[in-house]
C-alpha cells in the first residue's frame, strides 16, 4: 500500500517528488522518504519515521524550495525517487523506511507491494558477503540488484536478471550512481503509471508514480505500465520492456483529469467534509442514469452500444456475485438485500481474500462484481482476473476509472464520489449503494419483476434520497451531545436487521477505525448467540431500528439489551411508541423512506457518530494508525 514516485528532468526533483508523495499519502503515512544523485552523481537518502512533514523537517534548505527548470546542459538531468510508506515486513522506523540502498550505496530503489521470497534471497545474499541492516523485504532486492551489477554492466539487464528470481508483488522504481541519467521502473501485481510531459523550458520530462494523481498537476499523458513490464528512461528518451526482454511499444493516453486540488473547503478534518458531500455525490450518481420516473435506468452511462451489450448479458445470468473489502464488502451487502427481493436472483457477496483461495464456482451465466473504492484492491483485483479464468463477465463498481479493476473489467460503472481523502470511507459507500441500487431497479425493469406502478414509486424514493440526506445532515448537535456522553466506552455494539444489518457493521467499521474503540456490528437476532454476554452499564448499544416488518423484532431484542443493562441508543425512521421508549437512553429520529434505501440514511448517523467521537478523543481522523487507504498488498 506504499506509495512510490521517480522524477527524471530539468526540475529540483526533491520539492517536486515531495509535493506528489503528498498526494499520494493516504497510501501509507508510517514513513517518508526521498533519494536523489547530485551534479556530480552522488546519491543522497533523506527518512524519517512518521508522516511525510517529519521527512520534510530534516531535509536541508537548499532541498526544499524548486529552482526554475534550465536549459540542458552536456545530457545532464535531475533525477530523484520518494516513498510513502506503510509498514508491511518491519516496524515503522528510519531503518526500515524506503529508499533502500545496498551494501555499496551505489543503488537506491523504492517499493510497493510484497516480496515473497525475500526471506531465501536474504539468506542467500547474506551467504556471499552482503550486510543487511533493515528488516524489510525491499531491501533484498536491492541488494540483489547490487550483486548482480558486480558482474553485468547493462543496468537493463541488471534490472531484469533480478525481476526474474523475485516472487510477489512489486512496483519499483530505481536510480544508480553509475547511471546517473537513468531512471528504471518496473511492475508486476501493484500499479505503476508513467507521466510524459515537459517543462516550461520545452525540455522532456517523466514522473513515475503509483497513482496518477501524483502526476496530473504535472502531465496529462500517462502511460499505465502492465504487469511484467519495465520502463528506462533516460535523455535519449523512454523504453518498455517485458520480462523476456521484448520490447514493448509505449502507449500514451491523454487523461481528462484536471489538476489535483485537495481542499478541506473550511472543515475541520477531509472525513468532515467528505461526509457533507454525500447528497451531491448521489446526485451525481443518478445524473444520466435516472432521469425521471417514466425512464428507463441507463446503467454505464458509455454508449448506447456499450450498454446493449450490458443489457443482453444481464439477460443470460442466472445470479450475481458481488466481491469487495472492507466498506465495499459491507456496501455489497446491501446490494445483496435490494437485489435478491426485488429481482428474484441469488445474490452473493464474497470477502475478496476469501474468495481467491477457495477455488469458488463460478461459471458463464455469473455475473461478477468487484467493488473498490480505488480500483487497486489487491484481493479483489486479483478476484476479478479469478472470474475472467472461469469464464464470468465482469461489473467493476469503482471510484478510479484509470484503475488496474477498471481497465481489466468487461463492464465499468463509475460510481462518482469524487476524490476521497479521509482513510475512512464514508461518500464511496453511500455512491457505492446507489450504484447497486440502480442495477437492482434496471434489472427488476428488464426482467419485470415488478409493476410499472411499483418500478415508478422506487425510483421515485430515490431521486428524493439527496434531499433527505441533507436534512440529516442539518441537525449535527445530537450526535455530538452523544459523541461526548459514550467517548469514553471502551466496547460498543451496533445492531440491527434486514437491510440494515450491512449498516451496523459498517458503522462499527467507522468507529473502530478513527477512534480505536472496540466495537462490533451485529444482526439484533444473532445478539443472544452470544454477543449478549458483553453486555452490562458500560456498554453502549447502537441500534438501527426501520420502519417495515423487523422493527417489531428490533425493538424485542433492544429490551434484551437493555435486561442486561446496556445503554440503548436508538436510531429511527419511525416514532417509538411512549410506551417503549424507556428501553432507550437516547433516540435519534432521520426522515422516513422506503425501507429498501433507508441505509442511505441511517449510515449517515453512524459516520458522525464515530467522527466526532474521535474528534472527542483527540484521534487523526484523517491518518488512523496502522491504516491505508489504497489496500495493495495481501
């Protein structure tokens, strides 16, 4: 989940590789790190343990402010690399932070993903005399790199000699004190783009980052390197190769993404106003999907083409499986609820690290989806070329269109939140649910599995969700009051039923996440199997309580909590009768809706819940410990 960036051209390149780690630092903020070759080709490494700004803190004057780009002198280019780190073999400290360099200092590399078989190249390297001083996977591969240059003196074949005995995972990329006007860069398994731009002088430039959006503020023609693929640059230009040392023709596409501009627009904190965006984040959602109750439902939003295409497939499925982590897991199984009532096909939904190991069936009349907010989930990205092997067609539901799911996906629905900061998701849940919801309500019109009449009132309760959301988000004070009464509970359950029942674990998700309090989310009916033996005076209960045909369950099972002298915390789309609203210490009142889209709803409060209970706390809301927000290594 590193995030990693090379700079080759006429720019300083440690304020420039600073500024894209930045961007990319809800990858990882346990370490930051930059390596750069000076005018004479010697090869400086600045780390530091924490978040980039404690690397920033101790680079030297002269680094941290760019010097206008010149005009080329004798071939001469600047030349750099950077990491973000999270902490996947080795704790978070200077020692283990990127760059890496050898027994020799001659090399420095950076790295995203996993080295599988970096315990025997250790054991290996070390037999032959190299001295290892941290205690991460990366470093052994650039000690083989350094090995392997003792003997070959093309750094190209140095470079590929070393990818064919690695296992795993890897983006890298690469500078040597003995090429110091080449900048190496490969892939296999984590994503790796290639920007190609030039400076306001004219002179070429290439920026190599994990992510495009360190690169968008610089170039807009990008180049996604595929998997097995290695890239040279140098003055002479840019080279592809594979790993058979093929070469491989470059294909430069030109994104329509603006400039990144990442702005918390007054809010204290990016979850803050991430969470304020959802009204317009489902609008955007339904814009040229749904545009009228009398309408049909235009799913991908493509090409007509595109989505006959679509359409005549979702006529030959006989179930869907839906695959995601995390959040998206929890979104899938919303969708599961929604789809299997109104459209009468089974549904699944699959933990993506579950999947991939248990060689699951799946088959032609399948219809797949893979959900990630990035589009680079490893487990779910590597679901999805499990499916393709089984013959299934795939729906990639993502937040990237330029991600690795997206591009390799038979069929993508973006789902149009925006760009999100906070670790902790919040808008790409609720755009998430819309999209599966609008897949449920088209596949429900193509299949008729309900009246005209039935089809026009549902669509109808989603076009008004945005307005509804917004007045959720109009009365804050309560959530607040409570974020302070329950901030000190060290355990909190959340429950509730039926479609709501994804939302209790996503809202102990989002507690546990920013605020380390241990909670746990629950069925109502599964909490006396159980659960219930937790309960007493200090444990707060969050229960989801909807109008439709759970609630009278609902309420039987907050009254067994609350036997047990659990505080009660109710949250509802529907009065409580006098009588009952004792079993609650506190209740929550949200507008009603259909029970089928009062998740979108009912989240809402459960978001700010854990928000402001972390604010309380003092937590980093934004940066939790031990978290990423791009999942790219098992």
């Amino acid at each position: 989940m590193c995030g990693i960036v090379g700079y080759l051209g006429q720019k300083s390149p440690v304020p420039l590789i600073v500024d894209s780690l930045r961007t990319l630092e809800y990858r990882g903020y346990d370490s930051a790190g930059v390596a750069y070759l000076d005018d004479e080709s010697l090869l400086h490494v600045y780390k530091a343990s924490g978040k980039l700004l404690n690397l920033e803190g101790i680079l030297p004057n002269e680094l941290r402010l760019p010097t206008l780009p010149a005009e080329v002198v004798n071939g001469h280019r600047n030349i750099g690399i950077g990491h973000i780190r999270w902490a996947t073999h080795g704790a978070a400290t200077n020692v283990n932070a990127h760059p890496h360099t050898g027994s020799r200092q001659e090399i420095a590399l950076v790295h995203n993903g996993i080295i599988e078989n970096f315990y025997e190249l250790r054991q290996e390297l070390q037999a032959k005399g190299h001295q290892f001083v941290s205690e991460t996977d990366t470093e052994s591969v650039v000690q083989l790199l350094e090995h392997i240059a003792e003997t070959e003196t093309d750094f190209s074949k140095v470079i590929l000699k070393a990818l064919q005995k690695l296992q795993g995972a890897y983006a890298l990329t690469v500078i040597s004190k003995k090429f110091p006007n080449h900048l190496y860069a490969a892939r296999h398994q984590a994503p790796l783009v290639v920007g190609v731009g030039k400076d306001q002088h004219g002179n070429d430039e290439y920026i190599v980052a994990s992510d495009a959006v360190a690169i968008v503020n610089h170039t807009n023609r990008l180049i996604y390197l595929k998997d097995g693929e290695i890239v040279e640059i140098s003055p002479a230009g840019l080279r592809i190769m594979n790993l058979q040392g093929e070469q491989v023709e470059p294909v430069i596409e030109t994104i329509s993404t603006d400039p990144l501009t990442i702005d918390k627009k007054g809010y204290k904190h990016f979850m803050l106003k991430e969470i304020y965006e959802q009204p317009d984040v489902v609008r955007n959602s339904l814009t040229g999907r749904l545009q009228s109750v009398h309408q049909p439902i235009w799913i991908l939003g493509d090409t007509p083409e595109q989505e006959q295409r679509f359409d005549k497939h979702l006529s030959a499925i006989n179930r869907i499986v839906i695959i995601g982590c995390g959040t998206s897991y929890n979104a899938g199984l919303v969708g599961k609820y929604f789809i299997e009532e109104l459209v009468q096909l089974p549904v699944e939904v699959e933990a993506a690290g579950e999947f991939r190991y248990r060689n699951p069936f799946i088959s032609d009349r399948d219809l797949v989806i893979t959900m990630s907010q990035s589009g680079e989930t490893a487990d779910t990205l590597a679901a999805l070329r499990l499916s393709h092997q089984k013959g299934a067609k795939v729906l990639t539901l993502t937040n990237r269109e330029d991600s690795s799911m997206a591009r390799e996906a038979d069929f993508v629905m973006p789902v149009r939140a925006g760009v999100e900061v906070s670790v902790a998701a919040t808008k790409s849940f609720t755009a998430q649910i819309t999209a599966l919801y609008l897949l449920g309500l088209s596949l429900a019109e193509k299949r008729q599995t309900l009246s005209p009449e039935q089809l026009e009132s549902l669509k109808s309760e989603l076009l008004k969700m945005p307005a509804r959301i917004e007045s959720v988000l109009h009365n804050t004070e309560p959530l607040q009051v409570l974020a302070r009464k329950y901030g000190q509970a060290r355990d909190v359950l959340f429950i509730a039923r039926g479609v709501n029942f994804p939302v209790a674990l996503e809202g102990a998700l989002k507690l546990k996440e920013i605020s380390y309090i241990h909670a746990e989310g629950y069925s109502g009916s599964e909490l006396k199997h159980g659960p219930i033996a937790m309960l007493d005076s200090n444990v707060p209960v969050v229960s989801v309580l909807t109008k439709g045909p759970v609630f009278e369950k609902m309420i039987s099972n907050c009254q067994e909590a609350k036997a047990r002298e659990a505080r009660l915390i109710g949250i509802t789309n529907t009065p409580i009768p006098n009588e009952l609203r004792d079993t609650f210490e506190d209740i929550l009142e949200i507008p009603e809706s259909a029970e089928h889209f009062s998740p979108m709803l009912t989240t809402i409060p459960l978001q700010l819940l854990a928000y402001y209970m972390a604010e309380f706390l003092g937590k980093d809301v934004d940066q939790p410990r031990n978290l990423a927000k791009s999942v790219t290594v098992e």
